[in-house]
C-alpha cells in the first residue's frame, strides 16, 4: 500500500508544478515577498471638480495596481500618509487634477 501512494504523489507535484507555471501565478504575493521594497509614495495635492481638496500620498499618477475602475468608468485610488498607512479612497471621475508636491 505504501509504494503506491508515492507514485501517485509525484504525478500530482509534477501537475501542480505545471499549472503553476502556465497559469503565471505570483506565488510570490502567496507568501509575501520579503525582498520587495514599499512603492515610493508620491505627496500631492488632489482638486476635485467640486473645489475641494485633499493632501495625501498615492503610489501613482494613474490607477495603481490596488486600485478599482467600475463599470461606466468610475474609479477608486486610496489615498496614504507618510507611512504608507491608508487613509482614504477617492475616485479619479471626480478629479479636476493632481499637483506634485515636495
């Protein structure tokens, strides 16, 4: 019964390796990658078209990788402070501009 089982094993690590390696998964992202330095955030002023404004960071200019774009084309950014902790999400239909600030 024992010898059985090991051939049975090997197929399926052999199969596992293979769907693995076509469907292009990140493990990476499974374990977290440790060797991966944080985004840089860049500091902006946000205007909306209602004149309000926001002060924030955003890891980008455009819709970054976490971010949402919706049916009919909406979208939601998230807005982070000097630690890369979230503070807020807002939505790039409603946005007039961004400034770059130093």
């Amino acid at each position: 019964m024992r010898g059985r089982w090991r051939p049975i094993a090997v197929v399926c690590l052999i199969i596992t390796v293979m769907l693995l390696g076509v469907c292009d998964f990140n493990y990476k992202k499974l374990f977290g990658d440790k060797t991966a330095e944080k985004p840089r955030l860049v500091k902006v002023e946000i205007r909306f078209d209602s004149g309000d404004s926001l002060t924030g960071y955003v890891k980008d200019l455009g819709v970054g990788e976490e971010g949402v774009i919706y049916t009919g084309g909406s979208s939601a950014n998230y807005l982070y402070d000097a630690g890369g902790n979230v503070t807020g999400v807002f939505n790039y239909h409603h946005v007039l501009y961004m400034r770059v600030l130093k």
